[in-house]
C-alpha cells in the first residue's frame, strides 16, 4: 500500500540500497562489473530495491517532489525484474556510477528539510 506515512521508510530504503550500490562500484570499472557475476547481481538487486521503493511511495510524496524522476526509476526497475535478459552493462553501470549518487543526494536533502 502507498501511505504517506510509510514514506520515510521508504526513503531510509533508498538510502541503504543507494549506499550499497555506492560501495560496490567504488573503485571498479565497468568491465570488473561485467565479469564479476556476485558484484553485477548486487548491483542489480540494489537498483531493483529502488525502483520497489520508489514505486511504493505514496503518490502525495511523488507528486510534491515531481523534480525526481519517478517514473524513469519504476521503469528501470521493470527492465531488471521482467526483461533481465536484455539488460545492458553499459546502461547498470551509468545508473551506478551517475543516477544513484545523483538521487541519493536529493533524498537526502528530502530528509534534511523534513527533519527541520
């Protein structure tokens, strides 16, 4: 269900996962993710727990912070889940190293404001 209330939750989720994809790109290139099947599937994994959250977010908290690309992260998160065969390195590593940075910032900036 997608009650405002969870929300924060949600965003904590993000965060964490976020974190993680962070810690398991630092350092790496593309091609070491390409190769390391444990490294591409926890990146994979991660990247999916933020489509999930992203799309579990009350529609209230989407709307109001409409500058995130919603949609775009759901979508994502599809193509890992449903379409994984057609899953491109290229493309998980520029979420990786571009996209997740990115909105782990605005989340966190979300967080700071709501915490006033």
């Amino acid at each position: 269900m997608r009650e405002p209330e969870r929300d924060f939750g949600r965003l904590q989720d993000i965060i964490q996962a976020a974190n993680h994809i962070i810690s398991f790109t630092e350092g790496h290139s593309l091609e070491e993710l390409s190769s390391d099947k444990l490294r591409y599937f926890a990146v994979v994994k991660n990247v999916e727990i933020i489509g999930e959250a992203s799309y579990m977010l009350s529609t209230v908290f989407k709307d109001a912070h409409s500058d995130i690309p919603w949609n775009d992260i759901i979508r994502m998160r599809h193509v890992l889940v449903h379409g994984y065969a057609t899953i491109l390195p290229e493309l998980l590593w520029h979420t990786a190293l571009i996209d997740v940075p990115q909105l782990k910032k605005q989340i966190e900036a979300i967080l700071g404001q709501s915490a006033q």
